[in-house]
C-alpha cells in the first residue's frame, strides 16, 4: 500500500473509532432519535453537493427497493438502536460488541448457502462469541441486557447491510448509495424528532452531534471511497479490526471509562476471532463475505 493509502487508512481507523465516544456524550442529553436525525440530516447535506456533481445519486434512488432496505438495516435502525443503547453502556463496551459485525456476516452467509465454513473459520466463530461472552458475562448487569440485545440487533443490521449491497446494488455508485441512504434516513426520522426535540443543549452535546454528521459520517465515507480506490476493498475492511481499539481508548482515557477484565480478556478474543473467521483459507475453502468488500456504516 502507497504512503497515501495509509494515511488514508489510518485517518479512517480512528475517524470510525470515535462515534461510540461521541454518541455516548450526545445522548447524555438528547434523545437518541435527534441525535441520529442531526446525523443524517446534517450528512446528507454535506455530501449531496458531492454526489449531484459525479452523477451519483440517480442511479441510487431507481434502484429505490434495496436502497429503503439498506437504509433501514444499515442506518435507521442501527443508530437508533445503538443510541439507546449508549444511555446504558459505555462506549467502550458497544464499540467492542460492534465488532462481531464480521463474524454475522459470515453466519448470515453460511446460512444462506452463499459461503461455508472451513476449520479456520469454525475456529474464528468459536474465538470471537467466546470473546463476547467473556465481556457479557464478566462485565454486563442482568439490567443491561436490553441493551446489550440493541447493540446485538445493531451489529445484524451492519452485517446485513453490506450484503444487500452486494447483491442488489453492486452496480451503483457507492457515493450515490451512501448519500441517498442519509436523505431517505433523514426524511424517516423527521416525522418524530420535532416531537423529542430538547429545550436547550450543551456545547459538547451538540458539538457531539455535529462532528458525528460532519467527520463520522461526510469525511469518513469520502475517505473510504478514497482508500478503496487506492488500496482495493479487501485492504480497506481491515479498518474494522482497529475501530474497537480506538473505541476502547477514547473511552478509557476521555470519558474515564473502566478498563474492566471482561474488556481484556474479550477484546482480543473478538478481534482474532473476527480475523480468522473471515479470512481465506490456505487452499482458498472459504472466500471472504461479500459484505466485506462492500459499504459499512460500522460506526
């Protein structure tokens, strides 16, 4: 990879690492559906200008069927989700469960007959859940298991999001996805956000939400259009092993979170486990997800 592939790399590492910190101060006193409704809003307006200008946004809504479906399962529900979730967990915790993202994505392809599962694999599988379970059951209140399932349903929309590109939308721009996604996001938190607006916010909530939409979302996805095209996609997803780390120590270090045995002893776990089970195989039995060399908002 050039000198300007890792940067790029590097910039996206910690740009996608950072929006369990911010969504975790933003919720502190907004509703988690304002907070995804400035998100969408404010990103989509950043990257409309963008994608009008390459063409992109055309072929995106004509495809409009799975662009609704991948709007709901990627971005909807998820950020939803993942923001309730946050007024009960700490960022580092949902950042770390986010990571089995990959693992899913493998299940959910096996299943349907698109992938199989080879001994690295199997073993992949069993690591990462074992890691999961080690922060789960080390770490986790009997209280807090609703949110650990918000996060749980958050990491399936981010898995399946990808593969609905894959399979329904690999011919259209990527920009054009990512951008019709936001307005069509925007336009279904709307109707509600009026209804939990807050009377007044702070400057780091709001600030929260604004680099949230302007640097997580806007710069991240332009940045990652860039590395696909220097580095290719495979190279590009391998950002999704470093976000938890970012995660884990912006939370540690900025918000004062506690490094807890089950982070230690899962953490770990959850990324090798996440390494082996989608990698290849020495003789090539398994090949990579399809959602891998797609579109993740795994943020």
């Amino acid at each position: 990879m050039t000198q300007r592939g890792w940067i790029l790399f590097l910039a996206l590492s910690v740009i996608w690492g950072v929006p369990y910190l911010l969504i975790r101060i933003a919720v502190a006193e907004i509703d988690p559906l304002v907070v995804a409704f400035g998100r969408t809003t404010i990103g989509a307006l950043l990257l409309l200008p963008v994608a009008l200008r390459a063409s992109a946004l055309a072929p995106a809504f004509r495809n409009w069927k799975p662009l609704l479906a991948f709007t709901l399962v990627e971005i909807n529900g998820p950020w939803l989700l993942l923001g309730h979730a946050e007024t009960r967990l700490t960022s580092s915790t949902a950042g770390l469960l986010i990571a089995i993202v990959p693992l899913i994505a493998a299940v959910i392809l096996t299943r349907l007959g698109h992938d199989r599962f080879g001994t690295r694999r199997l073993l992949g599988l069993g690591l990462g859940f074992a890691g999961v379970a080690a922060l789960v059951g080390l770490d986790i209140h009997l209280d807090d298991l609703p949110a650990v399932g918000a996060v749980v349903l958050t990491s399936i929309g981010y898995a399946i999001g990808p593969i609905i590109i894959d399979r329904k939308l690999g011919g259209v721009p990527p920009l054009g996805v990512v951008t019709a996604s936001l307005v069509l996001a925007s336009l279904l938190y709307a109707p509600f956000a009026p209804f939990l607006w807050p009377h007044e916010v702070s400057l780091a909530a709001g600030g929260s939400v604004v680099a949230l939409a302007v640097f997580c979302t806007a710069t991240a996805f332009l940045l990652f259009f860039a590395l696909i095209a220097e580095a290719g996609p495979g190279r590009a997803t391998v950002i999704t092993y470093i976000n938890p780390a970012v995660a884990l120590l912006l939370g540690v270090i900025v918000l004062h979170e506690p490094l807890t045995a089950g982070m230690a002893i899962g953490f770990p776990l959850v990324i090798l486990g996440s390494i082996l089970g989608t990698s290849k195989s020495a003789k090539g039995e398994d090949r990579a997800p399809p959602g891998a060399e797609g579109i993740s908002a795994t943020e």
